[in-house]
C-alpha cells in the first residue's frame, strides 16, 4: 500500500566531516571553479566514508554536490574516489544520473563536485512507496546501461569484484560479531542463500560495478 512502512536493516552510520575541515587549498579550488563563494554547506548523512559528503549552496544561489576525502582518514577512501571518478566521466550523456562536474586530487585528497538532485535521503525505515521509486531508478540505470558502456580499460567485470563473490554474509555466520543486529540475524539464511546466487545474476557480458566496497561505500 502506498505509504506503507516496510522492514528493513539498520542505515549506515558513518563519521562525515564538515566543510569548513576540509584543506584550505581544497576549499580554495572548490571555490575558484565556482568562481564564487560557498554560502553554506549541508552534510549528508549514511555511507561510510570518513570524509565531506555535502551540498553546496553558493553566493548566487548555484546548488552542487561535493564529496573529498584524504589518505589521512582512511588510506583506501581516495583510491574509491579516483575510480569512482574515472568512471563518471565515461558515462554516457543519457546515463539517468548526476553529471560529474569537477574533480580534485593532490596533496593525498580526492575530491569529485556533481549536480545537484533536489530531494530528500529515504525514510528509515523504509516506506513501500519510496521503495518504489528507488527500485525504479535502479531498474531505468540497468536499462540505460546494460550492456556497460564502459571502455574495457575501465570496467570491471562485476562477477569477479570482491563486493560480488566475497561470500560476506557466509563470512558473518561463520564468524558472527558479538553485536550482530537483529535484522542481519534474523535474515541471515536469506542473505547468505541471496549472495551465492550474486556471480551468476552479475553476468560479465551484462555487467559492471564502480566504486564501493562494503565498508567504504560512498
């Protein structure tokens, strides 16, 4: 039914960093390709980067949406970010998503500045009708970009991703953490049964992954 909440696992919780923290250089770049002053700055929550996840609002009202983490926070986020990079800019124009604007990476930070969507993040937990809607925005990408349209030079096949056949599910019954929710731990054999089947439904001649990993993710 419409409005209707519907059961889901716990959101992510990561640690995000404020605007104003970022290197004063990286400030400065953001602010020389806008070629104006950031006015203000709303962090978004969920994932789990360590870094700015934010949405920029300048001088003149120009909305864009920025993210930029360094080595210093977590030695492997910048690597996420430079292939996450690598691969938005090869999307192609009609890719249902937001257009990689700019990008930085010196001194250690990466940073990447989007369009910016007006909405809100989803309700946890999860009601039936925006469920939906995120269910067909992911069902229009896999139109859009099935087969990948990425050059082989970028793309990975997504079957041989660790994200994909890391048996990560299998991973936390056989070595369950002390404060595993009760979510997780009640659907365990379905996640477990739902993962082995993930190398298959990835078919290589089908499929690409981007930039995640599962604890870093975004």
């Amino acid at each position: 039914m419409p409005g209707q909440a519907v059961p889901t696992p716990p959101p992510a919780s990561g640690v995000r960093l404020a605007w104003g923290t970022l290197p004063a250089e990286l400030r400065a770049a953001v602010e020389a390709w806008l070629r104006e002053p950031v006015a203000s700055a709303t962090s978004q929550a969920g994932g789990f980067s360590p870094g700015v996840a934010a949405r920029l609002l300048t001088a003149s009202g120009r909305r864009v949406f920025l993210k930029a983490v360094g080595a210093e926070l977590n030695a492997d986020s910048p690597r996420f970010h430079r292939r996450e990079i690598a691969i938005a800019a090869a999307l192609p124009a009609h890719t249902p998503a937001p257009r990689l604007l700019w990008s930085y990476d010196r001194h250690g930070w990466v940073a990447l500045i989007f369009e910016d969507v007006a909405g809100t993040q989803p309700q946890q937990p999860w009601r039936a009708d925006e469920l939906a809607r995120v269910l067909g925005a992911l069902n229009d990408l896999a139109v859009a970009l099935t087969p990948s349209p990425l050059p082989p030079t970028i793309a990975v096949r997504a079957r041989d991703s660790g994200l994909i056949n890391g048996a990560w599910w299998s991973r936390v019954r056989r070595d369950a953490p002390p404060r595993l929710d009760p979510w997780s731990a009640q659907h365990l054999a379905a996640l477990i049964a739902l993962e082995a089947g993930a190398p298959a439904a990835a078919d290589a001649t089908r499929s690409s992954i981007s930039t995640c990993a599962p604890t870093t993710c975004c």
